[in-house]
C-alpha cells in the first residue's frame, strides 16, 4: 500500500517548510520502512489527518491495533517521545515503543475521528480542562524541553517583523510582547506542559475516555497551555454579538477550574492568540488572521 501524505499535510508543511526541504518526498518511503522494521500491518492513512504529522493506522504482530506517526525532524519528534514516557499514559497516548531506529512513533489506537471537540461546548471544555490537569507534572530531572521563556522569544522576534511589515497589527504585537515581559518577569511554578493543547488534541480511548495527542512539550507556566485552549471554537466566538463577554466568562471558569491565575491566563491568551494571527498572516492565510486578531482585541 503506498503511504502518501494527504493533502492538509502537504498544504501545511508547504507553507512551513525551509527552502530545500525534501522531508515530504522522502516520508512515502521512510513509512514503508517503519512499518516493515516493525512488523506492521497497514489498515489505512489517517485522512484529512493532521497538519505536522502523517498518521497510519497499522496493527502490531500481534494483532493489536495502533498508530505510526513520522514527524519531520524541525517539529522535534525527540522532544514528544520524551514527553509521552514521562507521562506513561497519565492523561496522554501510550507510547509502545522508542523509536530509536528510525524516529517514528509507534503509538496506543484511540477513536482518531472523536475528538472531545465532538461535544457540546460546555462539556467539551470541561472533559478537556480534566484532561490538561492530568498532564501538568514536575518534568524530569536534566530534561531538554525548550521553556516558554524560549519558545515565546522565538515567537517574539517573529511577531516584531510581522508588525514591521504590517503597520496595521503593530499595536497588538506590542500589546502582546508587553503581557509577556511582564509575565516572564513574575515567577510561576515550572510544569511539563503540552504546548499546543487544544480540544481537537483530545481523542476518545479504551484505557481512559480522554486522552491527549500530538504535544509539543514546553516547560513553564501552566497558563500559557491554557491559554490555548480558551480561543477554541474562536470562529464560533466571532459570530456571536456577545463574543467578547463569552471568552471573559471563558477566561474566569477555566482559571478557577484548573487553579490558574486569570491575570496570567489572559495576558498568555492574549499573547499566543497575536502569535497565531501574525504568523496566518505571514503564510497566507488572511481570514484566520482576521479572526485570530479580532479575538485578541477583545482582551
């Protein structure tokens, strides 16, 4: 069976690649030799599937179902293995093996068409707060997770060339480097953290009924995880006359819910929102912009 990416893969990874990246050449034949290194069966690709990631459904030798994912080195693979063992399926997808052959992750089969963003909303946010609260533990001795502190400066040079390109957005970039200055500058308990945790990360399972995939593990303050999580369904949010007033309602319940501060889960709320609006806008993807930045104004 060939394993080709899907097309939301190819898409995404074109916007975001490097120049003379070859990786989605060379995935078809790096899955075959996965799945062959490891004695797997194929059932199918995972379509639409992600936009990081390809995802095949395979079962093990043994007749066990489960999930290899190949993802491309810049999206630090190592780092989500070292994440999953940590958990050791507290909260998250097992992992079944370490992938030290070849980087691939061999992975626990959940229900990859159900996600807790199938739910109501009010439900939804709160099987995915449960979730999230799983996953925040002390991370590991000597770990190589990148920080926040790290991640979002990475972010802030970025923004700064989005607002110089675009005078327009200025204001929000500076508003949203400015709630990180401040932010960094006040001390907060350092836990493991997803990274881009949202409900969509959310799948039903047999072991647990919620269990979280794909991270993209940073270590720091466990507002900037949720902060994620507040702008989901943000298109929904939009439409609505009174939007504004929702995602301060939002902000409140989700800080008393999982103990974070409200003041740091806004202003990390804010921040990431305006990353995720200037960096649309540098790929080509205006009307996820304009949403993503209308949102941010409200806070």
């Amino acid at each position: 069976m060939a394993l080709e990416p899907p097309p939301r893969l190819v898409r995404a990874l074109g916007e975001t690649a490097p120049a003379g990246d070859d990786w989605l050449a060379r995935l078809p034949a790096a899955a075959e030799e996965a799945v062959a290194r490891r004695g797997l069966t194929v059932e199918r690709v995972q379509v639409p599937g992600g936009r990081s990631s390809l995802v095949v459904l395979v079962r093990r030798p043994d007749g066990t179902p489960a999930v290899l994912k190949l993802v491309p080195p810049r999206s630090r693979p190592e780092s989500e293995r070292a994440a999953l063992a940590h958990w050791a399926g507290r909260g998250a997808v097992q992992l079944l093996d370490d992938g030290a052959q070849d980087g691939a992750l061999l992975l626990e089969r959940l229900h990859p068409d159900v996600s807790v963003r199938s739910l109501p909303e009010a439900k939804a946010l709160l099987e995915a707060a449960g979730t999230l609260r799983r996953l925040w533990v002390e991370p590991p001795a000597g770990h190589v997770f990148e920080t926040v502190a790290e991640r979002t400066g990475r972010q802030a040079a970025a923004m700064r060339a989005g607002a110089e390109a675009d005078p327009e957005v200025a204001p929000l970039v500076e508003a949203a480097l400015a709630a990180r200055e401040e932010l960094l500058a006040a001390p907060s308990e350092d836990r493991l953290l997803h990274g881009t945790f949202r409900q969509s990360k959310v799948l039903s399972g047999e072991r647990m009924p919620w269990l979280a995939v794909g991270p993209d593990p940073v270590v720091g303050d466990s507002a900037f995880d949720l902060a994620r999580l507040v702008r989901d369904r943000v298109e929904d949010l939009i439409a609505q006359s009174g939007g504004p007033a929702t995602t301060r309602r939002r902000i409140k319940r989700l800080a008393e819910s999982l103990e974070v501060d409200q003041d740091r889960l806004r202003g990390w709320t804010l921040f990431r929102a305006v990353e995720s609006g200037v960096r649309a806008l540098r790929v080509g993807r205006p009307g996820d912009a304009e949403l993503l930045l209308e949102f941010a104004g409200w806070l």
